[in-house]
C-alpha cells in the first residue's frame, strides 16, 4: 500500500500529534451509536405505553396525553436540548453526562412514536378480533398486551428505526456546541 515495512499504516491519516484518526472515527461512532440505540429504546418505552393508554382509552386520557405531546412538539428542539442539557452540572463525570443526555433526549424524543402508536391502537381497537375479546370478557391490559401492541409492531420498529438517526444528530449537535459529551468521550 505504499507505507514501508516498518512504518504505520493510517487508513484515514493521522493528526498533528501523530494519532490515528481512524480509530478516533470507530471510537466515537461507538459513542454516537449506543446513545441513538439507548435512547430509542428509551422513547420506545414511553411513547409505546403513552401511546398505548392515549388510543385505547381515548377521552380525558387521550386529550391530556395529546396536549402534553403537543407542548413538548411546540417548542424548537435544538433550544430545548442546549437548556436541558446545560443544565447538568460540569463536575459530573463524563459517564453520567452521557447516561443523562441519553435520557434527556429520549424524554423529548418519545412524541413522534406515541403519536403512531395511539393513531395505530384506536384502528386496531376497531377489529373484529379486539371487539371478540372485549365481548368474551378480557381485560383491557390482556387486550393491549396481547392484540394491539403486537399488531402495531411493524409500525413501532419502522418508527424507531427512522428516529435513530434523529437521536445521533442531537447528541452530535449537543457535542458540537460545547454542552454535550466531553472529551475524552
């Protein structure tokens, strides 16, 4: 490849001091991965069990899960995370920054997946296969447990799964603007 026997090989180059920038790239996209992994599974939970109860219960419930959707939705995200994440103390170790930054984003993140799933619940609720076991006397959280959350699953994983990147670029815009995860993270 060019490089004498001896010599290091630097697929990506090296910096100033002589690192290699290619294993700083796997470093840190480790980092980036497990937060956008971490932090969808966290907004997985709220938004599946939030959504859940909004679409199958529906009135009073659903009009407060929604409001409540619709304030965390109406403010701009980037202002919202720089407040919440400057917030945290800078005599935290870097662990627990990263462990809340984790969490402060799947906070405001579950919105867009409790939506799906509450639109995805009420159509469900409407199947003949949940009116037969509302009518054969199961309880609601059998009924939820067993015929809505599996039917919206395909929808749940498709949701997740375009919000990952989403959830990357907001730790990395936290990072880039000085409040996110510090070095050597």
């Amino acid at each position: 490849m060019g490089v004498d026997e001896r010599a290091p090989l630097f697929l990506m180059g090296s910096d100033k001091l002589g690192r290699d920038i290619y294993s700083k790239v796997l470093h840190g996209a480790r980092i980036s991965l497990s937060i956008g992994l971490v932090g969808v599974f966290l907004s997985l939970i709220f938004g599946t069990i939030l959504g859940g109860i909004s679409g199958f219960y529906g009135g009073r419930t659903d009009t407060l899960i929604q409001r409540l959707i619709e304030v965390l939705m109406s403010f701009p995200s980037i202002p919202l995370w720089m407040a919440l994440a400057a917030s945290l103390p800078p005599s935290w170790s870097p662990l627990v920054v990263y462990f809340m930054i984790t969490l402060i984003l799947s906070l405001i993140g579950w919105t867009g997946i409790g939506r799906v799933v509450r639109g995805i619940v009420m159509r469900l609720k409407e199947e003949k296969y949940t009116e037969a076991a509302i009518l054969s006397g199961a309880s609601n959280s059998y009924i939820i447990r067993k015929h809505l959350i599996p039917g919206a699953t395909s929808f749940i994983i498709a949701q997740a799964t375009l919000s990952i990147p989403a959830m990357i670029i907001a730790e990395t815009s936290l990072s880039f603007l000085g409040i996110g995860l510090r070095p050597p993270l």
